[in-house]
C-alpha cells in the first residue's frame, strides 16, 4: 500500500491534472474490456491492409520463388546463398529491429528478432528457405523457377505454381507479411523471432548443431510453424502429430564389371533382380514391414482415438480421382487417413541400375541401387530403426552378392497436445479468420526438428499450415493458393494476438 500511495502521490506532484485525466482514462481503457474492444477493432483492419498490399505481396513471393534454392543440390548452392540474403532483407523490411546471417556448418540460418519488452512472452518462428529438386523437368506444365498464376478447381481464385511455392517459401512469407502487418499498424502484443533455415530438405543437420549451441539465443515460449497443411479451403485443421523418418540408401553388387547378358545370364546372379527381390520381401501378403523389431514400439491409438480422427472430412472416392488410381493399398485393417498417419511405412524412392539409355544394351549390371525412406511414428526412435533396416537388409542378402546400407537421415516423430495455451490460441485464430474451428489431425510428413526443438529449447511447436494435398509439394507442379497465402497471412496475427493475452 506504502508504494501505491508514492505512486499517486508522485503523479499529483509531477503532472498537471489535465495529463492526470488522460493517463488515468489511457488505464482505464487498457484494463477494462472496452480497451479489448479497441483492440479488436485495430486487428481488424488486417483485412484492409491485406487487400490494400496483396499485389505487392504476390510479388514480393514471385521474385523469392525464381531463386533456385536447392539445397540437395551443390551445383545451386550461391542460390541457395542469395535467397538467405534476401530473406534477411524481407525480414528487416517487415520490421525486425535486428536480422543476421548465421554461419553454420553448413547453410546459413537467418535469424531475426523484434522484442518490444523482455516481460511480454515471445513467439519463435520457424521456416525454410531451400527447396526439393524440380526433377522430373518434363513433367511441370511449366518452369519450376518462372512463377506462373492458374486457377484449379481446389484453388479457384488462382494458385503460385513453382517450386517451393508451398513447401516453403510461400508458408514461410505469411510469417514475414503478417510481422509487417503487426508492426505498421502497431498490433504486435509481444516479441517475435524469426530462424529460417536452409537444410530443411536434406535434414536440417546445421539447424541441430545452431539450436544446441543458442540456447539463449533462442529462448522462446511456443515455437510456430507453417510447414503443413489443412483439410481444405474451407475446413481448416491443425497438425498435431508427426511421423518421424529413417532415410537410407542400398548398393548391391555382384560381378567386378558389367557382363554380357547372354555368355553370362543364368550364371551369375544380376544386382537388379537381387534387389528387387529383397525389397520385395520387405513386405508381408498384409503389407506389413517384416524387418524383425520395427514395430515392437509403434504406439497403437485405441478405437477412441480412431473414431475421432475419422469425424475429419474424407471422400475415398474423390481421393482416387485426384490420385487417378483405380484403387488405394495399404496396411490390412486401417484406413487410408490412418495409414498416411499414425502407421509407420516403408517406400522406395528411387532405383537405379544397368543400362537405362535409349535403345538396348544387353547387360548384366555390377551394381544396383535403391532409397528407401521409412516414416515413423511416436516412440520409434529413428537410429534404431535404422540399424534394424541395416541388420536385416544385409542378412537376407543371397550368396553371390554384396549388401551396403548407407544411412542418410532421419528425426523423430513428434505429437503436441490440444490442451495447451499455443494450440487453443492457434484454433481461436482459425475460428476468428474461417469462422469454423479447426479439426484437430495427424500429418503422414515429417518435419524432425520439431521433436529436436522439444529436446533442446523445452519448447511445444503449433504446426499452422494452409497448404493443400493437392498442392503437389516434392512433385511436378508444385503450387500455393493465393486464397491460402492471404489467409495465413490474416490468420497470424490472431494468434500472436490470443496467445499474447492467454
């Protein structure tokens, strides 16, 4: 009470009774509910702003989008260079008082902050800049790195296509265009950091090696995500759960060199035939995975939990349409959303051997090649996993060839419960912006930093994506909806906002 009354006393004695009246009607406003009610009337002007900017927006978007960024690949590696730059330069532009450019071992890591008051809480931003590959090139209706605009029956009002327009790039900027918003129109409730990383589709190794050693750098009270998707335009959802991933790839060899097929055929074994039937037996008559202890610790949802993930909207029907496949293949006893989900797999993603130019050659290869990648779900750990895969892939090896397992990369699987203050906060942002709350639901991808981020910074991750199934990321015709980019961009600030007043 003692430094209640100096408080009062000490405005008495230093202020006139005119700036009394204004400071003590600024308070009042501030702690009631009409001070909400300004507040409110102020965040909805995010719609105005977004209509007032969108071209400049889309814009902006294109011109990150032309930067081939592919972090797979050495030979792009000053693009992926140069768009670290010019993230920093967007981040700067939308208001961060401080950006930088982060060595690591690897690509940069771009780190930006705006921190209006230590005491407020704070929001860590997390994205990725690099790209996948544009392979297969004659497959894109048009170039991968020359944005084009089209309308598509999911994306009516037009979509981005290139590559990385939603994976993630395009997610990724809502993030830069919202904190702009925030700033400019004086509507940030708290500080805000930003790390956009450049490894994200080769692993994200450096980003485990800057995170372990910025700690303090880092420190934060919910870390948010725009790396995934929603059910549709019209039914939003947010990701809480993960598949982690195990990446390895096989060589097989048989003879020193290639051999002719016909005074060697029937002698020697091939490496290809080998290796298509031992990748074959890596699956049971129920399409199980037979390696020996993969599932020994596969979390099994019970039927409760199942028939609430089934309340999502889902059409077999329209799945296979947009697929064009006659029929769907899987796991016996689970559904199609329940095997892309909360059941682990293994698929190959690539084999190669022996003569595969025009015309015929009529050889026996030395050597055949294959990856493989094995989405995991929560507590398999992915190193285990991979030495299971390793342990039995070279024991079912025939006499007569040689087995290499050649691990690549992996993370853990990661779910985040629905109870906590990032995830209410997040689905009252959709509610606000789509006027429907959001279905919570489990991803088949993985993103393996998020159980990393857990580890390292104590943090819970908030996935709010706004990409659709349909928007071909890792494909051919890779695109991001413009109805998507400007919704994620007027659905941020809500959350920043219902997070900062939990």
């Amino acid at each position: 009470m003692l430094k209640a009354s100096s408080k009062v006393l000490s405005i008495f004695l230093f202020i006139t009774p005119y700036e009394f009246f204004l400071k003590t009607l600024i308070n009042l406003i501030l702690l009631l509910p009409l001070g909400n009610y300004f507040y409110f009337k102020s965040m909805d002007s995010i719609k105005n702003y977004i209509e007032e900017n969108k071209e400049r927006f889309i814009s902006e978007l294109i011109e990150l989008l032309k930067i081939p960024s592919i972090s797979a690949d050495s030979a792009y590696s000053q693009d992926v260079i140069n768009t670290a730059e010019t993230v920093k330069k967007a981040l700067k532009e939308a208001g961060c008082d401080s950006v930088e450019i982060c060595e690591t071992p690897g690509y940069p890591i771009v780190y930006g902050e705006k921190i209006i008051d230590p005491k407020l809480p704070t929001v860590l931003v997390y994205g990725h800049y690099d790209v996948q590959p544009a392979d297969p090139l004659d497959l894109w209706h048009s170039d991968p790195f020359e944005p084009v605009i089209k309308t598509t029956e999911k994306h009516p009002q037009g979509a981005i296509f290139a590559r990385g327009a939603c994976d993630d790039k395009g997610q990724m900027y809502m993030h830069v265009k919202a904190l702009e918003y925030m700033v400019k129109t004086n509507n940030l409730p708290c500080n805000v950091k930003f790390m956009i990383e450049g490894e994200e589709e080769v692993g994200s190794e450096s980003l485990g090696w800057f995170v372990e050693r910025n700690h303090e750098k880092l420190k934060n009270d919910i870390i948010l995500i725009s790396d995934t998707g929603m059910i549709a335009n019209d039914t939003p959802s947010i990701t809480t759960g993960l598949r982690g991933l195990s990446y390895v790839e096989v060589e097989v060899t048989g003879p020193n060199r290639d051999l002719h097929s016909g005074l060697y055929g029937g002698a020697v074994a091939n490496p290809i035939n080998v290796l298509t039937k031992m990748i074959a037996s890596l699956h049971d008559e129920n399409k199980r995975i037979t390696i020996p202890g993969f599932y020994d610790k596969v979390e099994e949802l019970s039927q409760e939990e199942r028939n609430e993930m089934a309340k999502a909207p889902f059409s077999l029907e329209n799945y296979k349409k947009a697929l064009d496949i006659n029929d769907v293949y899987g796991e016996a006893g689970y559904s199609t959303n329940e095997r892309n989900s909360i059941r682990p797999t293994l698929d190959v993603n690539g084999i190669w051997g022996g003569y595969i130019g025009e015309g015929a050659k009529t050889v026996i290869p030395s050597k055949a090649f294959a990856k493989i990648s094995m989405r995991l779900v929560p507590n398999q750990d992915w190193k285990e996993i991979t030495e299971l895969f390793q342990k039995h892939f070279e024991s079912i090896a025939p006499a007569g060839v040689t087995v290499k397992v050649k691990p690549h990369h992996g993370g853990q699987g990661y779910v985040t419960p629905i109870d906590t203050a990032g995830y209410k906060a997040a689905a009252k942002a959709y509610a606000k912006t789509f006027g429907k709350e959001p279905i919570p639901v489990r991803s088949g991808g993985s993103i393996p930093i998020v159980a990393l981020f857990e580890k390292e910074l104590g943090s819970k991750s908030i996935l709010m994506g706004f990409g659709l199934d349909s928007d071909a990321i890792h494909s051919p015709n890779e695109h991001f909806g413009i109805f998507n980019f400007l919704k994620g961009i007027e659905t941020i600030p809500w959350f920043f906002h219902y997070f900062a007043n939990k």
